[in-house]
C-alpha cells in the first residue's frame, strides 16, 4: 500500500513537472515593449524592474524596451508608440492605457499586423485590440477597500472628494464608479462624495487641485486619492498647510513615498499592490503570447515562475473581454508602512 502511494505521488510530481516545462520554453524570441502611462514615477520603475527580471530569467533572444510619454503628452504619446511599435513589427506591447478606448483604433491596427496588446495597470475599456488585461486587482475590490478606508478614517461620516489622475484613465475611472457602487450599501450611508477632480498624474496640478478642494469644500475630511501621484501631492499640500488635524488623506500609494505621511497622521491608512510582480506577471503572460506557449483564450494558464499559476478569465468588470488576475491588496497604515518602505 505504502509503495503504491509512494508510486501515485512520484507519478503526480512527474506530471505536474512535465506542465511546467511544456508551458513557457526557456530562451525563446520575444521581442516585447513595456508602455506605462508615462516615464518618470517609482510604480512604473518597479514594474519595469519586474518584467526585467522575468526577462533575464526566461533568457529571452529578444528585446525588452522600455518606453513611454511624458505625462503631458500621455494620450497621443502612447498612440503613437504603440503604432510604432506596430511598424517595428514587435511581438507584444505591454500597455498601461492612459488613453481610455482612444487607443482602441491603433490596438485593433496592431493586432491586425501581427503585434499584441497585453494591458496591464489599466486595461482598454472596450477591450477593442487587447488581447488580456493583467488586472492587479479586482477592480471591484478597490471600489470596497476604498470605500471602508473612507468609513473607517472619517468614523462612518462626513463629506470627502475624489482626486483622480487624468479623466481619461481607464483604471482610475473604474475604481472610482466601483467605489460610487460600495458606497449605495447601507454601512455608507453616511459618507457623502462631494466632488471629483483631476490631477492628470502631475505632482503640481495635484497639488493645487488638493488647495482647491480645500477651499471649496468647508466640511471636507478626507481626500481620497486612488493615484499614487496625488496621493503623494494632497498629502503633501494638507501638511503645508497644516489641516493634516481636520482633513486626512487615503487612496492608492507607493509606501516608500507614503511613509512620513502614514506616520505624521496626514495619511493614516492607504491601500497598493505589487508593481514589481505586476511587470513580472505581465512579462511571463507576454513572452508565453509571443512563443506561442498559449493563444490568449479563456482557460489558458500562465505559468509564472516564482508568481506560479495564473488562468485566463473573463474579466466580470468589462464585457467580452479577458483578464488574468494577480492580486493581493495590501492596505498600510502605522503598523506596517515603515517595513514595506524599506
Ligand atoms: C498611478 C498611476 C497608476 C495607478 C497608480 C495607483 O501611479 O495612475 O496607473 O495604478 O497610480
């Protein structure tokens, strides 16, 4: 009996290593680009450190660029990257969407010519020319986790506003219509959203739009930023001016970049994911699309080194179109932000 279990369990772990191998084949060609939103702020670095390091680990003959807009030029810089990259005939671009379905024509161009579209961060909302969105997490979810960050900051009441990055981003958009969803329950009742305003992603616009909600908005106690760029900036301007005592901030940040306001009690608790994993994961998703270890249909599986096992899904946020969820959320406050900013 021992021996035949013996047996049974040599044969699953044969098995289950044989799938391994067969998914993603070490040392292909894959020429891929990884497109964030725009260059210059430390969550698009760190995806890029990860898709670097899956790029090294798969020992792929191909290329990895990294490119992207600067932040005032994002919607038409992106289109015009990723219909360059058609022409350069690129296997996969990784995009981040700033550019909401604007980029659905030069998507559907670039799959037509033979170059996938892998989103990931923020997906194109119609899912016109993607072929899967690497969602970090359910987009649902962060409409919940924003909306008892608000309730438990703001003791179950008062009024709050949204500062967002650009109007057209697809993410933030979507978080925020998940959140405006939570907060019909009856636990929310209390809470009431004042106002949305944008930062376009730019420290100073942030800033400034964090000033003006301010004066705008006389029972304001809470500004919820689901950007880890005005987060940063609405932290910073209620310090300046000294409200860090009648008015908080939350929303979505990098805990390097949080760690002081987490602590001083200007942002008391904030929510993210991993970027790093997140390039990993959409690295492993593209090079797997490029050497044709899968087709991109619903059922494939990824399998992600160190990340391990991920199936293409419909992603139950958007109609007709797909995605492969990473996750978890890690909310930080006092107890925690000081270890994950090291
Ligand atoms: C900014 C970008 C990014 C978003 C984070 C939370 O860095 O808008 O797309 O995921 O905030």
């Amino acid at each position: 009996m021992l021996k035949i279990r013996a047996i049974v369990a040599f044969a699953a772990v044969l098995i289950s290593s044989v799938s391994v191998t067969a998914d993603v084949q070490k040392g292909g060609t894959a020429n891929l680009v990884l497109l964030p939103k725009f260059l210059g702020i430390l969550p698009f670095d760190q995806a890029r450190r990860g898709a670097e390091e899956a790029h090294k680990e798969l020992q792929n003959k191909g290329s990895l660029d990294y490119i992207g807009p600067t932040p005032e030029n994002s919607v038409a810089g992106q289109i015009e990257m990723l219909t360059t990259a058609t022409t350069q005939k690129k296997n996969v671009v990784m995009l981040s969407n700033n550019a909401g379905d604007q980029i659905a024509a030069a998507a559907e161009a670039a799959q037509a010519a033979g170059t996938k579209v892998v989103t990931w961060d923020s997906p194109i909302p119609s899912g016109k020319g993607e072929t899967v969105f690497v969602a970090q997490v359910d987009f649902g979810s962060i409409g919940v986790v924003m909306a008892d960050m608000a309730h438990s900051i703001m003791g179950g009441s008062g009024d709050f506003a949204i500062l967002s990055a650009t109007p057209d981003a697809a993410n933030q958009n979507a978080w925020i219509a998940a959140m405006k969803e939570t907060l019909k329950g009856d636990k929310y009742k209390n809470l009431k959203l004042v106002d949305t305003v944008y930062g376009d992603d730019q420290a100073e616009k942030s800033y400034n739009a964090a000033l003006a909600l301010v004066d705008k908005h006389k029972n304001m106690k809470l500004i919820m930023a689901p950007t880890s760029v005005g987060i940063v900036a609405a932290s910073k301007a209620l310090q300046d001016e000294k409200l860090c005592d009648k008015i908080k901030v939350s929303g979505l940040g990098v805990p390097a970049e949080m760690v002081s306001y987490t602590m001083n009690g200007c942002a008391p608790e904030f929510a993210l994911w991993s970027f790093v994993d997140l390039g990993y994961l959409t690295y492993y998703t593209s090079y797997a699309l490029a050497t044709s270890a899968i087709k991109g249909n619903i059922g494939d599986e990824v399998n992600a080194g160190r990340m391990g096992k991920f199936k293409i899904e419909a992603d139950p946020g958007r109609k007709n179109t797909k995605r492969i969820l990473m996750g978890p959320f890690t909310v930080y406050n006092k107890k925690n932000v000081e270890a994950a900013a090291k």
